[in-house]
C-alpha cells in the first residue's frame, strides 16, 4: 500500500499569538499552515517589520511546521472593472508576496478575480495580463496559487476550464499553481459525493489543471448545495460532500508532501483536533477519530 505524506494542517487564527497559535498546531498533529498576513477584508497592510517576520519563521521551523501558507487578503482583484481597486489590488498582493518571502512562505494563494459586470471573457483576459504584468515584481521564492472559487456571478475561477484557461496562458512566463478547495468545487456543481461523481471530478481536473499542477489542498466538508455557488464550510463529514467523497478525494495519488489545509468552522482546539484525526480518518491513516461529537 502506497504511504500517504499529506501534509496536514489548520487555518490558523492570529489570535492569541503566533508563537503560542503555532505550538499547539504543533502539538495537535499539523505539520502546515495557512495564515492571513493581515486583516483580510482590509486594505491597508500592517507595517512590515522582516525581523518580527523572520523571528516566526524560525518559530515555524522551530515546531516543524512547512509549508507555511499566506492566503491573500479577500479584496485583492486583478480583474477589478474600477481603476482604483484594480491598482490597489495589484499593490496589496506585492505587499502579500513580500510578506510570505520573509516568512519564508513558498505559496500565497489568490481567489481567481470577479469582472464585475465586463464580462467573462474580458476579465479572465484582463486577469491573465495583470499576473503577467505584476509577477516580475514578485520575490522569486514566492510561488503564486490560485484557488478555485464557488463560481457564479461575476465570478471568474468556478470552472476549472477557466483554471485551465489561466495556466496555459501563463505557461512558462512565471511559476503558477493551483490550490484546490474542495468546497468551492461543490458550490461551482462539481458533485463528488459518490465514487461515480469523485471519477467525473477527476477526469475535468485531469483534462483542465492536471493534478501535478495541484500544490496545497483545502478540504472542507460544505453545507450549501451543489452548484449553489454559495460557501458555507463544514466540519468534515458533517456537510454535503461526506465521509465516501472526502476519502475518494484524499486517498487520490496527489504528489507528496502536499499540504491539505482545513478552513473547517473556526471554534478551537477541540474542532481542529476533531476535524484533524477526521482527515487522517479518511486519507487512509490508521487514526481513530475523535469522540467529540457536534455541539461540544
Ligand atoms: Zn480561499
Ligand atoms: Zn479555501
């Protein structure tokens, strides 16, 4: 039997402290981790101070902990219609990159933007000259992820032809990757609850992004229906998606030491641990899951 070196890991909160916030990831199994930089729905960024930013990386090595994640702040819109949010967004993701290269953070991961109201053609083509233009200003060590969105609307990342749209257009210019989340797939009405379902999933994934293109996970269990476009996560086996897509989805050969992320409800130490040995649960490790049950 193949051995699985996922890499697993929690969104961590900033609260509290990173060192103390970091040890207990540590402490409870994970071995990477997403942070937000700064406010996520907030423009300005907080002052860059390397120092501070080195000392948490060697905090994060430290406690074993690699790849660290930096998830760019949710206003960041390279195919923003209005000139003011469209160089504002461009500058916010520099900071974003400059912050993740101090904290010695190979990925940031970047929702794909929404035209609003441009349409869908003219804004992918805007999105993809925008990376174009913004990545030679970006730390080389620092490798771009796009994740997938729930689609809808004005929204350009639902579909993963449009995915596959953007990496091949992107080819060979600057190092891009894909962070899959498995509850925005849901929501964009990819339907993976059964085995039947998780081979139709994979077959678009191989034929748009391939899977080597793949380079962190965010699995969440979802409670919106599929292709409701809308994003409302879960606690693992506890959503739509379930026990027999989940462990379809993580027992798939991904390429090793890929680091798969929960962004599950934010409630503590006992959820995180919960969803945790769920995850190990489903991938196949010889884990028994937590007796917590729903509500504690
Ligand atoms: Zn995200
Ligand atoms: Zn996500």
């Amino acid at each position: 039997m193949r051995i699985l070196t996922m890499k697993f890991g929690i969104h961590m909160s900033q609260k509290g402290g990173f060192s103390r916030n970091v040890k207990r990831a540590a402490q409870i199994g994970c071995r990477s981790l997403q942070i937000f930089a700064g406010n996520p729905t907030s423009w300005r960024s907080p002052r860059l101070n390397p120092e501070e930013l080195q000392r948490r990386s060697a905090v994060l090595q430290e406690n074993g902990i690699y790849p660290l994640i930096i998830h760019a702040p949710y206003l960041v819109n390279l195919s923003a219609a209005k000139e003011e949010f469209y160089h504002k967004s461009g500058q916010l993701l520099r900071e974003t990159m400059e912050r993740a290269a101090y904290l010695d953070a190979p990925f940031v991961v970047l929702h794909v933007g929404s035209h609003r109201g441009m349409g869908f053609e003219e804004g992918l083509e805007l999105f993809i000259s925008t990376l174009k233009t913004e990545s030679s200003h970006w730390p080389e060590k620092v490798q771009l992820l796009l994740e997938n969105t729930a689609g809808g609307g004005n929204s350009l990342g639902g579909s993963f032809a449009s995915i596959g749209h953007i990496l091949k257009s992107l080819k060979g210019i600057f190092p891009l990757g894909i962070c899959f989340d498995t509850a925005h797939a849901w929501a964009a009405g990819y339907d993976f609850s059964s085995a039947e379902g998780f081979k139709s999933l994979m077959d678009n994934l191989h034929r748009h992004i391939g899977p080597e293109n793949v380079k962190a996970l965010h699995v969440n269990d979802t409670g919106t229906p599929c292709g409701s476009h809308r994003d409302r996560h879960a606690h693992l086996g506890d959503g739509l998606i379930g026990e027999e897509g989940l462990s379809a989805f993580l027992r798939f050969p991904w390429p090793d030491d890929l680091p798969a992320i929960l962004e599950t409800p934010e409630t503590g130490t006992d959820w995180d641990v919960f969803n945790l040995n769920r995850l190990r649960l489903y991938a196949g490790e010889n884990c028994e899951a937590s007796p917590l049950s729903q509500g504690d």
